[in-house]
C-alpha cells in the first residue's frame, strides 16, 4: 500500500503567492466591471450577450497559452479539460437559474443582477470547498475514491432523472431558505430595482430581489458539491481547480441570455452530463487505485478532454436531430396531424438541469 494513502502531503501546484493575488486581482477587477455594467437596470439584447458571451470565452482560451508557454503543455492540458467540464455543468445550473428566476417573478431587466449576485455566491462557496477539498487531498489518496463515489452517486441519479423524463420543479413556498428568511424579515410584496431592501412603515423589510438572491445562493451550494470534485479528478493543482470555477462562472450571466431560448432543445444534455460525471468519477477511483497499486492505469488528461468533448459533441447532434423530427412531425396551427397519434406515453423531452436541488435541500 502506498505509504501517502494516510499520510498528509503537500499538493503541487504551479501558482506561486504571487500568481495567486494576481488573479484574484484580476478576478475582482472582472466582477466589478460586471457590477458597473448591470448598475443600471436594462433589457439585455441577443447582440450584447454574444459580445460578452464571446469575451468570456476567449480569456480561458489565452490563459491556457499563456500557461502553455510559461509551465508547460501539461497544466495547460489540465486547465483546458477542467474548463470544459465545468462549462458543461455551469450550463446545466443556467436552466435552474431560469426556473428560478420565472418562479419569483423577476422582472427581465433585473435578471442580469440577480445573476451576477448568484455568481459571486457561487464563486465565494466554491473557493470554500477548493479550499476543503485540497485539505482533504493532502491527508491521502483515499481522497480521490471518495470523490469519485460522490460523482458516481450524482451520474447515477441524473441518468435515473433523465431516463425517467423528470423536470426540476421550483416551489418557493417550501424551499427551506426561503422560508427561513421570511420568519427572520419582513418581505415585501414588490421590486424596487436592485434594491434588496426597503424601509417600510417604519421597519426595514427585504425585497424579493433579496429573497431570489438567497435562493440562488442556496442552490450554489449544491452545484459545488460535485463541480468541485469534478475538476479535481482532472487535476489535483487547487490553482487550476479554482481559475477553471472561476472562468466558468465568469461567463455564465451573458451566457444565460444567449441560451435561455433555446435550452430546451439540448432534450439530451442531461445524459451527456452523466457520462461524463461518470467518467470522472471512474478516472479518481483509478487515479487512487495507481498510487496503491502501481500496475493500474492512470487515465491521461489527453483522453479525458477527448472523451469529454466527444461526449458533449454526441449530445448535441443528438439532441438537435430529435428536435428536428419532433418538429417536423408536429402539424402546423389549425392543421389536423397526418397520421394518428400514438396512445401510451411520449418520449421524455427532459431538458437539462437535472442536478436541481429540490425544494427542501435549498
């Protein structure tokens, strides 16, 4: 048995004390642009949500060249598969986001600030379990198999919800947060902007823009729990593990106005997310099976990006070639359909976001 399996060790990593302020700075500067953009409340237009969307996409993709050129092809590897995956499953928290946001009624001009609060939050708690995660890491290599289990239990249970056409529901009245909040404040019944609260009738009362922010904040808390181990069965450098949460997230407010019409049509996403989160899952319990026996492979950060990508690729086509013949095959307005409509239940159409917490976990 590896003599690290119990034994606290240090983990590697490329950042130095100094790569690290540098990119929380960089982190900060973002965000506050972010907050400067959405000070004042405005419909987002397709034309400007692509600009961002794009913006957003193209700093990972210079990040990964630049520690390409300084660090070398292996940690650049890494990040670019930890981006791809967290990516992938930032997408599925945005159909939350949407159930959320049309469950509390926020008007369209406030989505993007009520977004950009959700992604510091998320940000803030994934920096937390990054943090939790290398400590458990450095006590040993037992580490591994047992995020791998918890990505394998959260596979299992998105195919289940997927092969089963389960939809994620948003009942307000019973999710825990919200409840608590409204026994701790006073709520009011209106938006007044961004604001989160108001002074009313002589008392301070919270806005239902605060009550969505907590919301949102509280199902963050369930996307970390496996996003994190996700990438760090990608890498175990917690410097990568974080600048891959954060540039995922990052994007996420414009990617949100970019897809929201057309997240529906990804039926299949949901599966494509279990196969991976399974792949993952399989690839730490290896990884922990190598440092105890060395005669068992290591899958490499090459073919994990591979299977990754080949994955959400086969999703994709997947899923818009169901689109296409479901509409196809339904009559048009007015028209009756050509041929008789089959008894007995339909294909699910589940759209993703089958890891939503239900009401009661947030």
């Amino acid at each position: 048995m590896s003599p690290g399996f119990f034994v606290a060790t240090p983990l590697p990593s490329v950042a130095s004390p100094r790569l690290w302020i540098i990119t929380i700075a960089a982190l900060l500067v973002l965000l506050a642009v972010d907050f400067v953009i959405t000070r004042r409340p405005h419909e987002v237009l397709i034309r400007e949500a692509i600009a961002w969307t794009v913006f957003y996409l193209t700093l990972p993709a210079l990040f990964g060249l630049v520690l390409w050129r300084v660090y070398g092809s292996t940690p650049a590897g890494a990040f670019y598969t930890g981006y791809v995956v967290e990516k992938s499953l930032s997408v599925d928290n945005l159909f939350v986001f949407i159930l959320l946001l049309a469950a509390f009624a926020v008007p369209s001009a406030l989505s993007q600030r009520v977004l950009l609060y959700g992604i510091v939050g998320a940000l803030v708690l994934r920096a937390v379990f990054i943090a939790a995660g290398a400590a458990v890491l450095q006590t040993g290599t037992w580490a591994f198999l047992l995020f791998g289990v918890v990505l394998f239990g959260t596979a299992v249970k998105v195919f289940r919800d997927a092969r089963h056409g389960e939809k994620p529901r948003v009942d307000i009245d019973r999710m825990r947060s919200v409840r608590l909040l409204r026994r701790v404040m006073a709520v009011d019944g209106e938006y007044h902007g961004a604001r989160l609260s108001v002074r009313k009738d002589g008392r301070r009362a919270l806005t239902p823009m605060a009550v969505v922010v907590v919301a949102v904040f509280m199902t963050d808390v369930v996307f970390a729990v496996d996003s994190v181990p996700a990438v760090y069965g990608v890498t175990d450098d917690p410097y990568l593990v974080f600048v891959t949460n954060a540039f995922a997230l990052l994007g996420l407010r414009a990617l949100y106005f970019v897809l929201r019409n057309v997240l529906d049509r990804l039926r299949h996403l949901n599966y494509g997310l279990a196969v991976i989160l399974g792949f993952i899952g399989a690839k730490l319990v290896l990884h922990w099976a190598h440092g105890v026996w060395a005669q068992v492979p290591d899958v490499p950060t090459a073919l994990s990006l591979g299977v990754i990508l080949a994955t959400l690729a086969t999703v994709t086509a997947t899923s818009l070639v169901a689109d296409r013949r479901e509409n196809a095959a339904s009559p048009a307005p007015g028209e009756p359909p050509e041929h008789p409509v089959r008894s007995g239940p339909m294909p699910p159409s589940s759209p993703p976001g089958n890891r939503c917490p239900t009401e009661d976990q947030a």
